[in-house]
C-alpha cells in the first residue's frame, strides 16, 4: 500500500518515474490502482447490527492511503527491494503486506 501525506499532491501527481514500468517488464504486477482522495471516501461499519457510514476516512491521520500495487513476490527481501525503490518511499511510506491465502 502507498500511503503519504495528503498535501503531497506535488509528488503524487509526478508518477512513478519508470518504476511501474520497471516492475512490469519484471512481471511482478498482478494489479493495482490510485485511490481517489481520503475526503471522497464512505466507511462501513456494523456495530449492534446497525449500519453505520461515515463521509470521508474513519481515522483522521496525516498519512492517507492513495493507492496499492499487488506484487508477486519469491519471499519478503524481493518485496522490500521492489517497495524501495518507488518513488513514494522517498517521501511516504510503504505498507508491504502478504495476501491472504484461501483455505484449502
């Protein structure tokens, strides 16, 4: 996941600087995707069987997700290297997280 601060809209609007294209010719993209800004989000929760939704991110934080990349990765050093070498490490986080695997 991509986080940073929502007022780096200078950075973000940049784009990656080659390195989609370099993870693609990898073939290590499995998808991924931008996020429309934090303030146009609706959150969902049900609490006592009431449903309950908020305008705008749950959390008021400084960080906001703005997007995810799912990468497939031989184990959790690739991954590192991949997450660091995107632009967004340089100026917001990084959330490198493994995907669920179903039940077998």
């Amino acid at each position: 996941m991509i986080c940073g601060d929502a007022s780096a809209t200078e950075y973000a609007d940049a784009g990656c600087g080659g390195w989609t294209e370099e993870m693609e010719a990898r073939g290590v993209v499995a998808g991924g995707a931008g996020l429309r800004p934090p303030h146009e989000a609706t959150t969902v929760r049900v609490r006592d069987d009431e449903l309950l939704l908020t305008d705008g991110p749950f959390a008021e934080t400084k960080e906001q997700i703005g997007g995810f990349v799912l990468i497939d990765c031989a184990d959790l050093d690739e991954a590192i290297e991949i997450a660091s070498k995107h632009p967004a490490a340089g100026y917001g986080t990084i959330e490198i997280r493994p995907v669920l695997e179903p039940p077998v």
